[in-house]
C-alpha cells in the first residue's frame, strides 16, 4: 500500500525529509502559501496544496501520516482550528515543536521529562498546542528542536558580509541541531512509531552563540567579529528574546529509543560540512 504524507506547512525541516520518503516510494503531499512555493514544491517531487485556500479534504483522506510544521498562533493551531479530525485515521503523526517550552534553566540540562515553563509568548503558544494535539487522542509524536541550521542557514553569509555579531551575554548557551539530523530522527520515529513519545532533537554540545560565530569566522579565515555586550547591543525585541532563555538540551532518547546516530553531533562538524558544500 502507498505510503501517503500529508506535510502541513511544508518548510526547511519536512523539505529535509522529502528525499528520504521519496527514496521509498512515498507520496508527498505538502501545503504552502503560495503559487510560487508550490512550483518549488512540485520541482521536488511533492504534490503542491496551497493552504489557507485549497480544500484539504482529499488530502486528508488519502493520507496515511501527518507532519504539522505551522506555528501556532494566539489563536491557536492554525490546523485544528481548521479541520475536523474526528473521522481521519494515520498511522503516525508528527508535531514539531521547540525546546522553548522549557523555558529558562541558567544554562541547566533539560529533558523530556523536565516541567514545562516557558518564558517567551512563543513557548507558551507551543505548550498549548502541544497540548491541544495530544488532546486529539491521534499517534502523536512530539519533536522538540532546538536551534536548527543547515544548507542555506547557517552564519556563513552574516561573516562573509561583515554583519555578523558576537553578542556577550554571561552563561548564555543554546543547544542546536542540522536539519539532515532533524530528516533522519523524524524518519526513524516513522519506522518505529511510538504513539504518545516526545522527542528532544538538539546535538551533543551546547555552545555560547558567540562561540559559532567565531568558529564560523576562522572557518573562512576572515577577522572574528568584536565581543558586544548584552545589556547594551542594539536588538531588535525579537532577536533579544532568544536569550531570555539559556540551557542544557539531552537527546538521550533518540539514541537510545530510535536509534540515531547523529551525522552532525556538534556544531564544529556541521558547519565544515556546510562549507564545504557551499565550495
């Protein structure tokens, strides 16, 4: 039986899991805003759906698992509040959240296990529509991303043009995880599902942001940005809310429940390879 994924808000992530399923004889369907996206879409192999617009209807019924990758709003799940799930059945579903709903821990280790108590109006959204997913009684499977880079985002070209910031705030670390990591965890999770699970995707080493930056700098053999102070950088309110938060991510449970092995544990090994491919 073809195996049918049905990917609401069809972005970097699930773009990552496109040739995995595609290699496997899948159908793809993904939705996205615009006629232009969708031409992107279908250059990849994926059947198009625009959404808000389109009628999800056939989709839904021809799918046997569901990826929602659509950020919440205050209004909600963008998704739940649009469709009436009551009579569709999936072998497996994915919500993909962040690791901001733990809120602040000063640079502490968090687990799946670790209470919920996010800081920011993202996490909360998040919780709640963690929330509202599980209360669908569906196969869910929550994954939980930390900072994700990848071909195309990543800090090459912030260094490279000289806008690149070091920005210095005492104990600040986040954790981080390379979309080819995030493709190969949500496809393992597939083969082996585990309705219910929730899943942590970060790599193995938590760095200070300033750290990546430098890093990158070297990589290129260009000067490393000078240090700027927290307290008194010029941010924007958005830039400067992802460093109310500071902490430790574990994956423990994808190594040892799915099996993975990371192809990027750290960051210094992700960004070589993203330079070398951009070579």
């Amino acid at each position: 039986m073809n195996k049918v994924l049905l990917s609401i808000g069809h972005g970097f992530s699930a773009r990552a899991l496109t040739p995995l399923l595609l290699a496997k004889g899948w159908t793809i369907i993904g939705t996205t805003r615009t006629a232009e996206k969708a031409d992107h879409l279908k250059e990849m192999g994926v059947e198009p759906l625009i959404w808000p617009g389109q009628d999800l209807t056939p989709a839904l019924i021809r799918a046997s698992h569901l990826l929602i990758s659509a950020a919440p709003s205050s209004d909600g799940d963008p998704f739940l509040n649009a469709v009436d799930l009551g009579s569709h059945t999936f072998d497996w579903v994915g919500y993909l959240s962040t690791t901001g709903v733990y809120g602040d821990h000063q640079g502490g280790w968090v687990d799946e296990d670790t209470p919920l108590s996010p800081s920011t109006k993202r996490g909360l959204l998040r919780v709640k529509a963690e929330a509202d997913w599980q209360a669908t009684q569906l196969p869910l499977h929550i994954f939980r991303l930390a900072g994700i880079y990848g071909p195309g985002r990543g800090p090459f070209a912030k260094v490279r043009s000289g806008t690149a910031r070091r920005i210095i705030k005492k104990d600040q670390v986040f954790s981080r995880i390379h979309v080819d990591d995030i493709a190969q965890v949500l496809m393992a999770s597939i083969d082996r599902p585990n309705p219910g699970a929730i899943y942590n995707l970060c790599d193995d080493d938590p760095a200070p942001p300033e750290d990546v930056i430098a890093h990158a700098a070297k990589l290129l053999d260009l000067p490393i940005p000078p240090a700027e102070d927290f307290a008194t950088a010029e941010m924007t309110p958005m830039a400067r809310s992802f460093y109310a938060e500071s902490k430790r991510v574990k994956n423990d449970r994808i190594k040892f429940e799915l099996g993975v092995a990371l192809k990027f544990p750290n960051y210094k090994i992700g960004l070589a390879d993203l330079l070398n491919k951009d070579r």
